[in-house]
C-alpha cells in the first residue's frame, strides 16, 4: 500500500525547495503569474497548490540517439512512441518520470509529450497558439490528480487530461491533440528500426530510471493528492484504455483485455500485448509487474488507423467523464 507521508517526503527530497508563493492563493504577486484569474471554467478550489512553477522542470532542449545506438534502457519499459512526417521518436518514461512534458520538434510540427505520473497519462499536444509556437511548463498544480500545464507565451493554464484552457484568456479553448503509443521500449525498436530515443536531461540525470510513486498502482491504493468523488462500481485504480471519440467515449480495463483481446467496440479495435512493465510500481521501473502494452485503432476503413486513447485510471477518467461507462470483468 502506498505510503502518502512518505511519497510526499521523497517528492520534497528531489524537488528543488519551493517558495514562499506556494502557500500563497493563486495569482498573487510572489507566483509572477500573469494569467488573467478571472476568466475559468472551473471553480479554482478544485486547483491543490503543490510546488512552485517549473520545479518540475520541462525539457525544452531535447536530445536523441538512434534506437540502433540505445542501449541503456531495458526492454520492457514503457515509452511513447509518436510518429510524424517520416520520423519517430520514443519518449521514455523513465525520464519523462523526471520532466513531465518534452517540447520538441519533430519531421517540422511543434510538439509538447505530456506525461502525468499520478493518472498514467501520456498525451501529445501542438505547442501553437494562433499558430506560433510556444512551450509549455508545469504550473506545480494538480486538478484530480492530474497535471496542469501552462503555456509560456500567456500563462494560460490547461489541462493535461484533456488538453482544454482552464484558466487565463483562452479558457474553453482546447489544444490539438495527436494519436501516439504508450508501447514497450522492445515494441519501439521493433517497430521503428530507424528511430530515436530521447535522452536524459542532466537536471535530473541521476534519477532516471526510478520511480518516485512505489506501489503507487496498486489496485487498493488511494489517489495521490485526489480530492474528487471515488467511483464506487470499480477500482479507481483500475488500469483503463479511455477513448474519446465521436459522440461517446469508450473505455475498457487493462483485465478484460488480457483476458479477450482484440476487442471491437463499433469503429474501434482495443488490442493487447504482454512485454511492458508498469512505471508505476517498484522502485526500478524495468522491474514493474507487466501491464502489457495496450493499443488502439480505428478498424472501419481499408486499413487500421491509430486513433487518440490514452492508458489512464478509472479515478481520473470518472472525475473528468463522470457518466464514462467502462467495460470490465463481471464478477
């Protein structure tokens, strides 16, 4: 079971010491924000205030090897595969653990891989606003557990989750999201022979390939800083493929895969492989108990095409889709 007091003291051990803004309310002056505060589209009493901005610190530098010269990182560990114009990268989470959100370029589109580590999810954004490129860094906030960004060129926040402006002048507003893969390092080379792999940023150099959140996906455990209503008719911690696309979202849990995979949910096609170890749980990601790489792509046309989903806990996507129905195991 995952010990709270101790995450949080491991979290302040390896976060540089935040502040006195922290426990200031939002928008006062020792924060420097210059988000306009009074255009949301929530209630800023479901914002927790953890740490500064930018201590985590986003890699906007980004370097890479070539998967064929890579060869530090184990098989089994998870990374996001994102593909464009002929390149593809892989984003290990054993450093995005670390950073939170890479801003990269890739074959010419401006990018932010997103990844929150208390919701498991991993989500690639256009970094443009009215398109001009911009990057984005973490606001040390959290809503359900889950990270809020903020751009750089306005300050306007936006949530990972779904990628929408909660706060600042462009609240509503949503940021263009593209398909990526949350597959297994092995999966990577696998697939993408001539790819290349992100490599570690030296701010945090040291700690990658650990995880900070041990235990952390237990299936008992009680969300990290989570203040929302649990849902009641399944684990909140249960792993989940969550889709949303068209008129209904779509979600299935990572034990009904295991057990019928490939499952076909009208246009969609959810697709299960073992060889991918949580980053979740033991202290070495590479020794993480196998979730599996889960993929998924739209199966209604001449061939199957990937389609935006992202591998999330039914706590977090209840608290953002509360009528999301999920297929799962009967008991």
């Amino acid at each position: 079971m995952l010990n709270k007091g101790l995450l949080l003291a491991v979290l302040m051990a390896i976060i540089p010491a935040a502040s006195p803004s922290m426990a200031q309310e939002f928008g006062r002056p020792l924060e420097k924000w210059e988000t306009d505060f009074s255009k949301t589209t929530i209630d800023l009493s479901e914002v927790i205030d953890v740490i500064g901005p930018d201590q985590i610190p986003s890699i906007d530098a980004p370097t890479f090897l070539p998967v064929a010269e890579e060869n530090k990182i184990p098989g089994n560990e998870p990374v996001i595969a994102f593909s464009h114009n002929g390149v593809s990268r892989a984003y290990p989470l054993r450093i995005l653990m670390w950073h939170e959100i890479v801003n990269d370029t890739i074959g010419g589109l401006d990018v932010a891989v997103t990844f929150c580590p208390l919701c498991n999810t991993s989500i690639v954004f256009e970094r443009t606003l009215d398109g001009e490129p911009t990057t984005f860094g973490t606001t040390g906030k959290l809503r359900n557990s889950d990270l809020v960004m903020y751009d750089r060129k306005e300050q306007n926040w936006w949530q990972q989750f779904n990628g929408e402006a909660i706060v600042g002048k462009r609240a509503g507003e949503k940021l263009k999201t593209f398909p990526s893969f949350l597959i297994s390092m092995d999966l990577f080379r696998q697939r993408y022979p001539d790819g290349e792999v992100l490599q570690p940023d030296p701010r945090r150099a040291r700690a990658v390939g650990q995880n900070p959140y041990v235990n952390y996906d237990e299936i008992s455990s009680i969300p990290f800083l989570f203040r929302g209503e649990l849902p009641t008719d399944i684990e909140p911690m249960m792993r989940i493929a969550y889709v949303d696309i068209g008129d209904k979202p779509v979600a299935v849990t990572l034990p009904y895969l295991r057990k019928n995979a490939p499952v076909r949910i009208g246009p969609l096609e959810f697709r299960w492989s073992a060889g991918q170890a949580s980053a979740l749980d033991t202290r070495q990601i590479s020794e993480g108990a196998d979730v599996g790489n889960i993929e998924v792509y739209r199966v209604d046309g001449e061939k199957p095409e990937p389609v935006l989903y992202t591998v999330t806990f039914a706590f977090a996507a209840r608290a953002f889709k509360p009528d999301l129905e999920i297929v799962q195991l009967e008991n």
